[in-house]
C-alpha cells in the first residue's frame, strides 16, 4: 500500500479524488471500530457496527455503551482528518426481549 499524506488545505468537493479518498478513510475508521468489543453477537460473530455508503450505525445493548463507541468512532475518525457532524448525528436505543 502506498505511503500515507498529510492533506494540510482540504479537498475541493468537485474534485473525482474526493470521494475516493473519503470512502478509503471511512472505510478504515468502520474496520477500526469493529475491533473493539462488543457485548452483542449474532451467532460467534460480534455485532457493533453497520454502516452503507457514508450512513453509520453503531449497536449496542444500552445508551452507556453506544455513547462508548461513539467516542472512540469519534477518536479514530479524527485521526485521519474526519469529522462526526453532531447536528447530523441519531441515537435510536431499542430494547427487546432476548431471543
């Protein structure tokens, strides 16, 4: 794989480059949340994010954990130059019966 940059001025929005890299950087803050533990499961696989195109949902079985996640998807995110919109930003807590 190729050395990282630093983009120190930002990308123009027009530029066929932009969501290229936008999706590579997404791509490696979603593989970088999945690795951390979660107390859900499907099966043997655990279960903490799901994410289409630019749309994240971080699951969890209570508020405390999901705003966990959150923080360090925040953290991660930061370190290769993305920023969470907080305006845009849900929290849905379901709670069911345990199967």
């Amino acid at each position: 794989m190729l050395n990282c940059f630093e983009n120190k001025t930002g990308l123009k929005q027009s530029d066929p480059l932009t969501p290229i890299l936008f999706h590579l950087a997404l791509q490696k803050v979603i593989q970088c949340t999945k690795m951390f533990p979660s107390d859900l499961r499907i099966g043997k696989e655990q279960l903490n994010i799901s994410a289409y195109a630019d749309d994240i949902a971080l699951i969890g079985k209570n508020e405390i954990g999901i705003r966990k996640q959150f923080v360090e998807m925040e953290n991660i995110a930061r370190k290769f130059g993305l920023q969470i919109n907080q305006e845009k930003t849900k929290y849905v807590i379901v709670k069911g019966k345990t199967v």
